[in-house]
C-alpha cells in the first residue's frame, strides 16, 4: 500500500517540475495579488481590535489558504489527464487499495501545494511578525489540515468530471467565493446578517482561522482559545469528510457501479 502511495504521489511531483510554466504561475500568481492587493488597500485599511496591523499583515494568512486552497484543488485536475490517458483505468483494475489510490493522488497534490506555502513563509521575518516554537507547529498543522481537506475536496470534484474545461469553470464558480467569503480579504463582523451566516458556515473561513490565529497569539494561549478549537474541530471533521465521500467515489467501482467515462 505504502509503494502505491509513494508512486502516485511522486508521479504528480514529477509531472509538476516537468511543466515550467506551471511552477513559474503557481509561485508568482499569489505574491503578486499579495503585493499589488495589499499595497493598494493598506492606506484605507482599518479593522477593529487589529490597530496597528497593516492590510499587508492582515491579507498574508488570506495569500497562505489561497496558495493552499488553489495549489491543492487545481492539482486534482490530473485525474482527467489520466483518465483520458488510460492511466487511471491501468490503476483501478491493479489488485491495490483504493484507499492508496486516493491517498496517493490527494498526497501528492497537497504536497505540491504546502512546498509553494513554505516558499511563501519565508516573507514572515519581513513582516515583523515572531511565532514562537508551538506557534509554529501550530501554524503547519492548520496549513496541512488544510491542504488535506481542499485537496480531498478537488479529487472529489474531478473525479466525475471528463473534460478539463469544465474542471476550470466549476473551480472559478465555486473555489473562488468560498476564498473570498472566508474574511481572507476584509475582516468579520458588522457585515450583513445573511452574509455574516454564509460566512461562518463556509468551511474556509474555519480554515483560515487556524492559520491566522497563530501570528497574533502565543501558542501556549493559543491551544486554550475557544476560536481556536472550535476552527480546529471544523476543519478536522471538514476533511475527513472530503477524504471519506473521496474514498467511497472509488471504492463504488467495487460493487459494479459504472466508473468516470474514458474519452
């Protein structure tokens, strides 16, 4: 299982470093909506309980889970590549779990992801911002709960899809107001009773939270925050359901019921 694993997951770092134009985009893109969106809006940025926090500062943890959210879901788009391919069908008739199967593809796409976020982390010394030894880990652990769940969520996506096209138009319908709406780009609170509603049911504005918690607060107090655990709980059962409903959308093919259609 763990081979089968290791393979699938190797194979998506493979064909990422294999498509310079792709690193080069998924690397710029965010430092530049970072740069340009930030420097834009930090003259007029002003949020309650977060003075002297610069909209530069306050949009990063927002860069973080676009990095994370986007990287990990568009990934998942090789699964149609795949399929088309014959790949995916090679795979599904070998004698291997299908939990590996999922395991492999969502792995390898998050990792993909998470290694991009590192490369982002390096701008927190140039923010003034310290996270002690626990705030760190803390950070990584939301990051990776993240990727796994968002990740999960794409292969589930994908896996009924058959044209890339209609990956992208789905992905730019739906991916994009679940950023937005997390508070990644404007802070929570005095906002619209139904908008305010949409955006605590939204699993990414619990992810965002794990994320952002951490740089405002010692991670010894930060372990004991209600918010803190209620997010952490929320994007812990988030992702185990996405990994679940993931598993079961293979795992049906076991029972005789039709799989994805070839092209």
């Amino acid at each position: 299982m763990m081979s089968v694993i290791v393979t699938l997951a190797k194979r998506e770092w493979v064909r990422f470093f294999r498509q310079p134009h792709r690193v080069i985009g998924s690397v710029a893109q965010p430092i530049l909506f970072w740069i340009f969106l930030g420097s834009g809006f930090s003259s007029s940025f002003r949020a309650p309980g977060l003075e002297g926090v610069s909209y530069m500062e306050y949009f990063y943890p927002g860069v973080l889970l676009m990095v994370v959210l986007f990287s990990g879901i568009f990934s998942t788009i090789t699964i149609i590549e795949d399929r088309s391919k014959g790949l995916l069908q090679s795979v599904l008739v070998a004698p291997v779990s299908r939990l590996a199967i999922v395991l492999g593809k969502v792995i390898g796409s998050m990792g993909i992801g998470l290694a991009q976020v590192v490369l982002m982390l390096l701008a927190v010394p140039f923010l003034g911002i310290s996270l002690d030894p626990l705030g760190w880990f803390l950070l990584m652990i939301g990051l990776v709960l993240s990727a796994l769940g968002f990740t999960a969520l794409g292969f589930v996506i994908a896996w009924n899809m058959e044209s890339t096209a209609g990956f992208h138009a789905i992905m730019s319908v739906f991916l994009l107001p679940l950023w937005m709406l997390s508070g990644a780009l404007f802070p929570m609170g005095h906002l619209p009773a139904w908008l305010d509603a949409v955006m605590i049911l939204n699993p990414v504005s619990h992810a965002l939270h794990l994320i952002r918690l951490p740089f405002y607060h010692p991670g010894s107090q930060l372990v004991g925050l209600a918010a803190y655990q209620s997010a952490f709980l929320i994007t812990v059962i988030w992702a185990g359901l996405c990994l679940w409903i993931a598993l079961w959308k293979v795992s049906r093919l076991e029972v005789g019921v039709p799989g994805p259609a070839t092209s």
